[in-house]
C-alpha cells in the first residue's frame, strides 16, 4: 500500500517536476548561451585593441627603431593571434580542443569563459548570426599574417640601420594605416553582428521562458481542475453510495416501499406531533395469501406482492407512508386524518384490492384484505400501543370473516364489510 502510495504521488507530481525541469534546462541554457556571446563580445574588444596596439607600436618601431617597442607590438599582436589559433583549432574536423583552450588564454581571454566560447562556437557555428561574425573574424587572417611579416621585415631592416628613405618610410606607414582601417571595419562588424545576435538571443529565449512560465501554469491549472473533478466524482460517487445504503437500510428490497424500520421511525415522529392534528394508522394483512405460494410458488407470491404494493400507493395522499411491514403485512400511516377521513381511505383501498383479480399461468385469484385502523388522537400514546391497536383491530377483521374494515379509535369498534364475500381463491 505504501508502495502503491508513493507511485501515485509520482504520478501526480511528474509533470510539475517535467515542466519545472524544463525551465531550469532552459533557464540554464539561457544563462549560458548570453554568457558565452557575453565572452565573445568582450574578447573582441580585446582583440581590435590588441591589433590596434599592434600597429600603433610597430609603426612608432618603424621611426624610433626602440626593440621596446616592438617588445610591445609582439605582445598586443599575440592576442588577435592567439584567438586566430583557437578558431583553427575549433574549424579543425575532428575538433582539436586542447589546442583551443591554450589558444583562447593567449587571446586575453578569462580562464573562466573558454569553455563556454568553444561549447558557442561548436555547436553553434551555423547560426546566422554566429556564422556571420566567424566570417567576418576569418577575413582578419590575411591582414594579421601581413602585420606579422611587417614585424620582421620592419626589424630586418632596423638591423641593418634606420630607415633612411622618406618615400619608404611614408609607404610602410600608410600600409599600416591601412590594415587598421580594415581591421576596424571587420571588428565592428564582428561587434555588430554580435549584438544584434545577442539581443535576438535574449528575444527568443525570453519567448521561450515565458511560454514554459504559461506552460507551467496551464498544467497546473488543468492539473488542479483535474483533481477537483476526481474528489467532485468521489465525493458524488459517496453520496450516491450513502443514499443507496440509507434507501436499501430503509426500504423493502422487493416491492421498493419503505420496511417496518422505516415505517416505525416515522410513525414515532408523527407520534412526538400529534397534539398538531390527528393521527390515523392502517394494518393490512392480506387474506389467504398463502394459497398463491403453495399453488403456485414463491416468485408467483413475490409478483403478487409488487402488483399490491403499486395498487396500495395509488390510494395514498403525498404526505402518507405505504410500508411492506413483512410477509403479506402492510401498513399506512396518514398524518392529519380524522377517523371518518381513515375509514373512508381504507374502505377505498378494501374495495380496490376486491376488484383486483391476480392472473399467473392461466389461473386467477381474488385478492381481498383483512384491514385494522387505528385512529390515534392522544399525544401520550406510544409506538407500542399505536401498533397494538391497529394490529388488533387487524386481527378482529379476520376473526369477523377477512375482507372487512375493522376500527379500533380506543373508545368503540367500527367495523365496515364488503358488499358480498368473495372466494380467497378461484381457478
């Protein structure tokens, strides 16, 4: 049961820990993809200072011939360099990653960020975007293979002595000034499209967030209603069940009217309200019932019964109880009933039952009832003497011949009989 228990829970809790999951991975994916284009940007500005250095030393290491500043041109060229290197290392087929990750620290770089510029740049190469930039980036590599070829050809002369020649002083010069037009052109493209790229990033994944964020909250939603649908059919499915048991506990199981439990709590009700009005008790007990059971069978006896209890129910007023009290015994209590009022109610109710005739395989029987009133207009009386006079005003009208009305008001008998006797029984 625990286990069975625990499982179910899981069930119920699975496609918030899903959804929830989701927008972790997403929320975690997010994180990283704008800290990676975070770390590009930044190593761009970098990288077109570092060039911008590079050619700023080399050309003051053109007129001045100081090996300090060209110390200094090496080391600002060794960042676009290195970062050059990382990307060959990355374009490579299979991927060379251990070279990348020396190539980017030598490109400036944080030790922090490499990881996640070549998790970019690997798997997301073929993003327009990214794509884009990778191009742009690329088409520095001529431009920085000549600045490193004037380094040496630079110093190659500055070996042999300082640059005499005006004219060649002015060319070398211009040339320089040259590649760091056209480095800035591609680093500012590089940076633009990086951003653009970015933010189109941020747009999407913000998207993407928030579709989670409206997905977790329709689940939870459609989850909730689920599970107020699932108590609403439980506690209908109760109820339904509650009412079943109490009309099963309080009805006869055969003919559907209410059984002698149910019909003594209501007549101890009316019993604790008659001082509001009259009270009348009627006791049927059907005359020779046992004839159709032995000559016919029970379930002859059990169609009888129903076929009566219709008939008695169509005599009563809604405010009347018709109850199966066992047997062939049924009994009626009708509140707010003057004795004239109930004799009159169970005449009908004799008179009906002797033109009933009851039909079963080819053979027909007369019905008739011996019937005992009890007409009860004394608050003190109790359940047990209200049944004992109806009862024995019952047992009277048998005694006197069946098919009669006998009643007992505690002061004098009233008895009303049929017109004409009528067979118990008849082929």
């Amino acid at each position: 049961m625990k286990g069975r228990s625990f499982l179910h829970v899981i069930k119920l809790v699975s496609p918030f820990v899903m959804v929830v999951v989701l927008q972790a991975a997403v929320a975690g994916f997010s994180l990283e993809v704008m800290s990676s284009v975070r770390a590009y940007v930044a190593g761009e500005a970098l990288w077109s200072r570092s060039q911008k250095n590079a050619v700023y030393f080399l050309n003051l290491y053109l007129h001045s011939g100081d090996t300090s500043q060209f110390t200094q041109y090496q080391a600002s060229l060794a960042v676009p360099i290195g970062d050059e290197f990382a990307r060959w290392a990355l374009e490579r087929d299979p991927v060379d990653v251990e070279a990348a990750r020396i190539g980017f620290p030598q490109g400036g770089n944080h030790p922090d960020d490499v990881p996640g510029l070549i998790w970019l740049f690997r798997y997301f190469n073929r993003v327009s975007f990214l794509q884009e930039a990778i191009r742009e980036w690329a088409a520095t590599d001529p431009m920085l293979l000549e600045l490193s070829i004037f380094g040496e050809v630079i110093r190659s002369e500055w070996e042999n002595g300082p640059v005499q020649d005006p004219h060649r002083l002015q060319v070398l010069s211009s040339r320089l000034s040259e590649l760091n037009a056209q480095f800035t052109v591609h680093a500012n493209r590089f940076s633009t499209v990086l951003g653009e790229g970015s933010r189109a990033i941020k747009l999407t994944l913000t998207g993407i967030n928030i579709v989670t964020a409206i997905a977790l909250v329709l689940l939870l939603i459609w989850h909730t209603r689920r599970l107020v649908l699932q108590r609403q059919a439980f506690e209908d499915a109760l109820h339904a069940e509650k009412e079943r048991l109490a009309f099963q506990a309080s009805h006869d199981w055969l003919t559907g009217l209410s059984n002698r439990r149910a019909f003594e709590a209501r007549l101890q009700g009316e019993l604790d309200a008659a001082a509001a009005g009259s009270l009348s008790l009627i006791l049927l007990d059907l005359d020779q019932f046992k004839n159709v059971n032995d000559t016919c069978g029970h379930l002859a006896g059990d169609r009888l019964l129903c076929q009566i209890s219709r008939l008695l129910q169509q005599e009563r007023r809604p405010y009347d109880l018709v109850a199966r009290l066992g047997g062939d015994e049924f009994g009626l209590i009708l509140p707010r009933c003057s004795p004239a009022g109930a004799v009159d109610i169970a005449e009908r109710l004799r008179c009906s039952l002797e033109m009933f005739t009851f039909a079963w395989d080819d053979r027909c029987f007369a019905v008739t009832a011996s019937i005992g009133v009890a007409c009860i207009a004394d608050g003190d009386t109790t359940l047990e003497d209200a049944m004992r006079r109806a009862d024995a005003a019952c047992y009277r009208a048998k005694e006197k011949g069946r098919n009669r009305v006998q009643v007992d008001s505690g002061r004098l008998d009233l008895v009303v009989v049929a017109a004409r006797p009528r067979e118990a029984a008849r082929a």
